[in-house]
C-alpha cells in the first residue's frame, strides 16, 4: 500500500520500477602517496562503505598538475593530499575551501601549524616529516653520536668513510643542501621579508662544501641517475656500505624493511634541518566536500595513522597517534625537534626549480659555486620582485604563474 501511494506520487521512481537506488558516487582523492602508503591506502578504501577512486600525482610535477586541475574546475577530486609548502600557493589562488572547526583535538602543535595560513585553518594534517640522519647501530661506535653540529657531523662522516663504505650519503638536491645553507649563515629566499638568503659568500662556502662532500675524497657514494636515489640508498644502507644518510620518514619501509631491521638502525637531528608536513585539504570546485572532509577525518583518525606509521614509518600528525606508531618514526619525531619550516609563501616550494640545477652542475663539475649562487641570486631576485608586484595588488591568482615564469626564464641562468 505504501509503495503504491509513493509510485502514484512519484516520490519512488526507482522503488516502481524495480530497480535499486543508485549507490552513491565515488569520492574522489588525489595523491602523493609512495608505493608503502599506497597499500595501506587501499586497505584502507576496501574497508569503507563508500567507495573512493584515486590519482596518484608524481610529486615531481604534482603542484603545477594540481594548479591546472583545479583552475580547470573539470573532475575536480574531493580530496587532495599536498606538501605543506605548496598550501600558501593554492590559497592565494583561491583553489581550496576552508576546513570546518576542528572535530578532533590533539594534533602536534608544528602539524597544526603547517595547516594555517593567514589566520585562517585550511586542511587536516597527515603527518609530518624533514630531513634527519639516519644511521647503522653497527657502525657508529667509533664515533662521537649524535654530532651536535653540521662541522661534527661531516668530521663523524669523514671517520666512518674506508674502503668499501661511505660515511653520509646525501643527495643532489637543493632541500638537503638547506641545512649546510643555514651553517653558513645563508638560507633559501624568503618570500614572507624579502630576504635573498644566499647574498653572502657564506651562500658560496656551502654549495662548495657540499658538492666536495658528493666529489673524490668525500664522504658520499657516486650520485645515482636521476629518479634512482631511493632505491641506491636503499641498497647500499641495506649492504653495510653506507654508515648514514641524510633522509627523510617516506624512506624508513625501504631502509628498515622487516621489523626485526628496526632495532638495528637510529635516527639523529641534522643540524639546520628544514622540516614540513603533508595535509588533506578539499578544493573549492570539490563536487562533494562533506564526503572530502569525512574521507580526510577518516585518514588522519588516531588509529590509522598509528597503523600506517608501524607500516610505512610516517609520522602521524597527532599525539595519540604518534605515541602508538612505529618506535623509528617516534624516533624521527624527536630529531626534527629543532628543524626549521621553509618561509610560508608562495614562492618556496618554486625555489628549488632553481636551487637542484644548480647545485647539480656544481656537483658535475659544470659550474664553480660562484657562478651557480650567482644564477640563483639573479633568479631568486626575479621570484622576489613578482611576488612583491603581486601583495601589493596584481592579483592573488598571479603568484604562483608569476613565480613559475620566473623560475622557468632564469633557470638556465642558475647553473651557467
């Protein structure tokens, strides 16, 4: 009788023609995620009523795809996991809708830091990482551990250096050059002050110190191709001919691969270390933003991050979450304690367009340190100056293409 006044109302189409409701759509996320949180990811999505599809972005080139997409407004995702350096880029170009009032307390204060932006809370923060030192117990014994300085550290490096070991392996890339930048008393741009960071010779000093460490007689393996970093870390800590490297949480599953490995590395602070964090946030074109936010409460709840820590070494973004996660990420927690943000603007993640050719072909033997600081000084002045024309009027949605073209047009001129 019911179904008959509803089918005479048509208030029950579906229920009258003998089909059922449409399920309800997908929620759709795009991330970053490695292959490790991947898994957990989809275990994750298998165990939810509502179901989810994914785009994985390669980081390489995930902010300026997530520029286009969203400013496209066409299959916008409901859900985004960034860096936390590109957040300040996607609200000044008003790509992101506000998060609503915090359901859940207890996040670390630097994770919730990293998801406020002028005044205003912007995301939910996953987890936080940076660059520490990451260490063989089997190897550090003759030593002074943990180096309190960036001089002590390289002196330890030299030490544990022998045949058929390296003492410190690091990459050819600007974000692990920072700290060696911040010894020197230079640092990266700050878009926030104005401040070039690398117009002293101390600038200088650093990418020269760096690139002899990477050279003959230093304390680093041969650079890998491109792309092949992780994997040659990986196999050469795995193999006893790495004493330490200079990495980041996103490498513990590689490095500690069964959890009887654990026991067998630590972690210490690099001195000057920049640190940062990832976070879920949903885009102001999200075609269902309730079921965004729901899916990001889902992801950064206590318990999941906890079991994602133990499996993949992330660090979780809230205290409950990092006191029942993976020993080494607690670990890694504690040595970030000191490590510095890049500077809240804009133009930060886009700097090292600039900064990893330039180090790259000082390291290759393609530029002296004074030509390549010199290029960056040139580049970071451009970056600078159209982020200045920009907060003084030009347009929020101008920064990140003014920075972008800057970075584009004197990138050949940051490694002559």
């Amino acid at each position: 009788m019911i179904r008959a006044l509803l089918c005479l109302g048509g208030l029950a189409a579906a229920a009258c023609d003998g089909e059922a409701a449409a399920p309800p759509a997908a929620v759709r996320l795009l991330h970053t995620f490695n292959p490790a949180e991947s898994a957990a990811l989809d275990e994750l999505i298998a165990t939810r009523g509502r179901p989810v599809t994914t785009t994985l972005l390669p980081f390489a080139r995930a902010q300026s795809v997530l520029h286009e997409v969203l400013r496209a407004g066409e299959d916008c995702p409901d859900l985004v996991r960034i860096d936390a350096t590109w957040l300040p880029g996607l609200i000044e170009a008003d790509l992101l809708a506000p998060a609503p009032a915090p359901g859940r307390g207890g996040w670390l204060p630097e994770a919730e830091e990293l998801a406020g932006y002028r005044g205003a809370r912007w995301g939910l923060p996953h987890s936080l990482d940076g660059l520490a030192v990451v260490y063989r117990q089997d190897a550090i014994a003759e030593v002074a551990w943990p180096p309190a300085t960036l001089d002590a550290l390289v002196a330890a490096a030299r030490a544990l250096t022998r045949p058929g070991r390296w003492g410190l392996a690091l990459r050819v890339d600007g974000y692990w050059l920072v700290a060696f930048l911040r010894a020197a008393g230079a640092d990266v741009a700050d878009g926030t002050t104005g401040a070039l960071g690398v117009d002293g010779d101390g600038a200088v000093r650093a990418v020269e110190r760096y690139a002899a460490l990477l050279g003959p007689g230093g304390v680093s393996p041969p650079p890998p191709p491109p792309g092949e970093e992780a994997v040659d870390e990986a196999r050469r800590f795995r193999a006893g001919s790495i004493a330490a490297l200079v990495t980041g949480p996103w490498a513990l599953p590689e490095l500690a691969p069964a959890p009887a490995d654990s026991g067998a590395i630590g972690v210490a602070p690099l001195p000057g270390a920049p640190r940062g964090g990832q976070l879920l946030v949903v885009p102001r074109c999200a075609r269902d933003a309730a079921a965004g936010w729901q899916l990001a409460a889902e992801l950064t709840d206590p318990k999941v991050t906890a079991a994602w820590s133990r499996r993949t070494g992330m660090i979780p973004a809230t205290t409950e979450g990092l006191a029942a996660g993976s020993p080494l990420a607690r670990q890694f927690h504690a040595a970030l304690a000191t490590a510095r943000p890049l500077p809240r603007h804009p133009l930060s993640a886009q700097l090292f367009d600039d900064l990893n050719p330039a180090l790259a072909a000082v390291v290759a033997g393609d530029a002296t340190a004074e030509e390549a600081v010199e290029g960056l000084r040139r580049s970071w002045r451009r970056l600078i100056g159209g982020a200045a024309a920009v907060d003084a009027g030009a347009g929020a949605g101008a920064v990140v293409d003014a920075g972008a073209g800057a970075a584009v047009d004197a990138g050949a001129g940051g490694a002559p």
